[in-house]
C-alpha cells in the first residue's frame, strides 16, 4: 500500500513539473499498474459462451462436409475475431472440434468442445454457410442474428427432393460408363443398376447399418448384376459388363473425402488427415471385399469375368469423354444438393478436368502425371472463380476430379489378384490407381495454394479501379 501512495506521489510531482527522469518512469509504472493488475476488460460469460458455440456450429457444418481442417479453422477465427473474441484458438481431430477463448490475467479462459457426429454432403447447406460468415466478417449481423440464421440453415430440408438425388446417381454412372468406351445399352445398365444400389443403401441406412457393410452391399451388387449380364449374353455378346462395376467403383468413391485428407496432410493436420485417410481406405477395403466375393462366385458358377478391355483411344473420343466428363460432375453436383449456380461450374470443370487430362495423355504422359496436371488447373480455376462468383470451392474441385477417378483400374488391379492369381500385376495396378488418387487430390490442394496470389491480385486490381468508394474485395 505504501509503495502505490508513493509512486502516486512522484506522478503527482511529475504532472506539476517536478521530479527528474526516475521520478518520470515511477510515474509511468504507476499509471500502467492497474491495468497489469487487473488486465484489459474480459467479455462476460454469456457473450463468450454464444460466440464459441456459434463458431463451434458452423466449423461442424463444414467437417460434415468434407472441408479441410484449415479451412474449418479459418472460418472460426474469423467469426469469433469479428463477433469480438480475438484471442481463440482452435484444434481440430476428424471427429471433435475444440474452441478455446483466452480472457486476459483475472478471468479464466473458457474452453468448448462439439463432436461431428455425421457426414453428409450437401453444397447448398455448405455454401448458406459460407456466406453467413462473409456476412459476420462484414459485421452485419449479431451473435444473435447470426444464430438464428443458422438454426435456419441447420434445420432446412435438402433443396432437391430424394429421387432427384437417385436420378443423378444413375445419370453419373451412366456418364462414366460412356466415358470408359461403353455404349447406350450399357450405359442405362450402370443407371439402373446404381439406382438399386441407391436404393438399398437408403433402406439399410435407415437401420443404421455401418457404412462399411453399406460399402460391401453396394460393391456385390454392381458385380452381381455385371455378372449376370455376363451370363444372359454368353461369350459371343459384344457388351463389356466390367464397366458396370467399374462406374459403380467410381460412384462409390466419389463421397469419400480424398482431397480434405491430403489437404489436412499438407497443411499439418496430421491427425486430422490420419483419420480421413483411416475412413477412406476402410470404406475401399469394404467396396474391394464386396466385388471380390462376386468375382469368385462367378468363378465357381462356370461365368467368369474378364479384365476388361482399355479405354479406347483418346483421339477418336476425346469430344464424347469432355462431355462424359462434364455429365459426371454436373451429375456428382446434383446428387450432392449443389445450387444452380455451382452445378453449372461443375460441369465446366469436368469437361476442363477431361480435356486436359486428355491433352496430356495425347502428349505422352503417364496417367498420373496427366491426373495431376488436370486435378490442378480444376483447382486453380476453381479456387479464383468460386469465391467470386459465391459458391463453394469444394463443390467445384470435388466435383471435378470425379470423372478423373480411377474406377476402371481398381476393378483391373483386383481381377488380377482374385481371378487371375497374379500378384505381381496386381499389386501393379492397385499401386497405379492409389497412385492416381493421391495426383487428384494433391493436384487440387496444389492450384488451389497457386490461385491464392492470383486472387489477392484480382481483389487488389478491384479496388484501384474501382476508386475510394470501392468498400473491401469481393469474396
């Protein structure tokens, strides 16, 4: 007590003109002191207890739907920095969140958790969200506006209808079995034949089967009924049935989360990343023991089926594979409740996804290389355009990489070891098309990283042309 009277004193002295430069520090300490001892003003409980579980909320929405943790981290911070909780910090494991908000010296910090409990895909729900947070960044709505915006957007029904989401599927697995080389009568067998799936997956989702077993179910009937082609048309029938399975591989692991898990990789957020890429290869495994139970009941049944055939030459089809190729991701788009808006960008980056892929092929690249150099102008295209043109750019990159996916070479890759005992060009195949994946998914992180620059310049470019009543960049 007699240390604070004193230096109170000396300031005293230093405001009338007094004192020389020690009495001048003792005087600043002093006028510091409060503060170091009782720090800045702390919000309240409440406000911090809205703010985080508004954030908590939103970061949820977005794991649920495949975005990357980075992201998911970005958009909180940014929504607690402008609700005015600047000093969080968020982590981020698959399936929990965590949000802590730090309070100064005289109040504890406040610490939450929300567990992502299921995934789903829906890209209107996803970009409501995002454009919610552009409006909380701006500083246009409340904590209490912005929740019940939310509530609305959490609680909205599917924008399509559930046949709506079925027609798309057989329409994405009609698309890619013309893009593997079949014709129309085949292409309407992988239609219908994905429609059952759909179907079946939908009845033993409601009894809350495992997804893996969903997995299983779905890769034998594609099987199932390509082997029952196989049989009604005997050996002198011209249909390839093998593309049957190889458009219900490529409509199976269109929903996994490939890109977010090498996103989450590079960007170090390695258990993040250790638990998609735990999910993704259980559900494969899932979808691998579904078709090789079929592959070796049709051996025992006297109807095998063959490797099938390679892709025909990209020269004389490369036309029909762009627009195969736009049909899958404007399909994939429309099966995963895209708006309008996006689903016309994702038939553009399919057909740019193929026609460059197929450039490169014509050039004398591997399929690897040509799998990352499409993956990456999709994800250069779409990280610059989707944010100015409001949607996500999730939807565009996930989307476009699917007629990409190598559905054709997973089947070959376990017809060699099931069927054929060939281990050597098995392992070969399985290797080349884990190999295409993984391209697809770098390539994607990687434009997106190199559409950053260009994007900061665009916004940059806005401004300066746009003169001093130009309010901020368009996001």
């Amino acid at each position: 007590m007699g240390v604070v009277v004193g230096l109170a004193f000396r300031a005293f002295r230093v405001r009338r003109g007094e004192g020389g430069e020690a009495d001048q520090r003792a005087a600043g300490r002093a006028a510091i002191m409060p503060t170091m001892l009782y720090g800045p003003e702390v919000p309240d409980d409440a406000s911090v207890h809205q703010v985080l579980d508004l954030a908590l909320r939103i970061g949820e929405l977005q794991m649920a739907s495949g975005a990357g943790a980075a992201d998911v981290t970005s958009t909180m911070l940014t929504v607690t920095n402008a609700l005015g909780m600047p000093s969080c910090e968020v982590d981020v494991i698959f399936t929990s969140i965590t949000i802590c908000c730090h309070r100064g010296y005289t109040a504890a910090p406040v610490t939450t958790t929300r567990v992502v409990r299921s995934r789903s895909m829906d890209y209107t729900r996803l970009a409501e969200v995002e454009r919610l947070v552009r409006r909380i960044a701006r500083g246009g709505l409340s904590t209490e506006q912005a929740r019940l915006v939310l509530d609305e957007i959490s609680s909205a029904p599917h924008p399509y209808p559930r046949w709506v989401a079925t027609l798309a599927w057989s329409g994405m697995a009609a698309a890619v079995a013309v893009l593997l080389g079949g014709g129309l009568l085949l292409a309407v067998i992988a239609a219908l034949a994905t429609a059952l799936i759909d179907r079946i997956g939908r009845m033993v989702n409601r009894i809350a089967l495992p997804f893996f077993f969903q997995q299983v179910i779905g890769g034998a009937l594609a099987t199932g009924i390509a082997l029952g082609v196989n049989a009604l048309q005997g050996s002198e029938g011209s249909l390839r049935p093998t593309l049957v399975i190889a458009a219900g591989i490529v409509v199976l692991l269109s929903g996994l989360s490939l890109v977010g898990a090498v996103q989450d990789a590079i960007t170090g957020f390695n258990v993040t990343a250790a638990g998609r890429a735990m999910e993704i290869t259980l559900m494969t495994i899932g979808l691998v023991i579904g078709v090789v139970l079929v592959l070796k009941l049709g051996v025992v049944l006297g109807s095998p089926l063959t490797v099938g055939e390679p892709i025909p030459p990209l020269l004389a089809h490369l036309p029909a594979m762009i627009a195969a190729g736009a049909a899958t991701s404007f399909c994939f788009a429309l099966a995963s409740y895209a708006t309008l808006r996006t689903l016309f960008l994702a038939g553009l980056a399919g057909a740019a996804g193929m026609a460059s892929y197929g450039a490169l092929m014509l050039i004398g690249t591997d399929m690897i290389v040509a799998s990352a150099g499409a993956a990456a102008l999709i994800g250069f295209v779409g990280g610059v355009v989707a944010r100015r043109l409001k949607v996500s750019p999730l939807a565009i990159a996930v989307s476009g990489i699917t007629p990409l996916l190598p559905g054709l070479t997973t089947y070959q890759a376990l017809f060699k070891l099931t069927v054929d005992q060939d281990v050597a060009g098995g392992m070969q195949a399985l290797f080349l098309a884990l190999g295409i994946g993984l391209a697809l998914a770098a390539g994607v992180v990687l434009g997106e990283y190199l559409a950053q620059p260009v994007r900061t310049g665009l916004s940059r470019l806005e401004r300066r042309l746009a003169g001093p009543r130009f309010s901020g960049p368009l996001r």
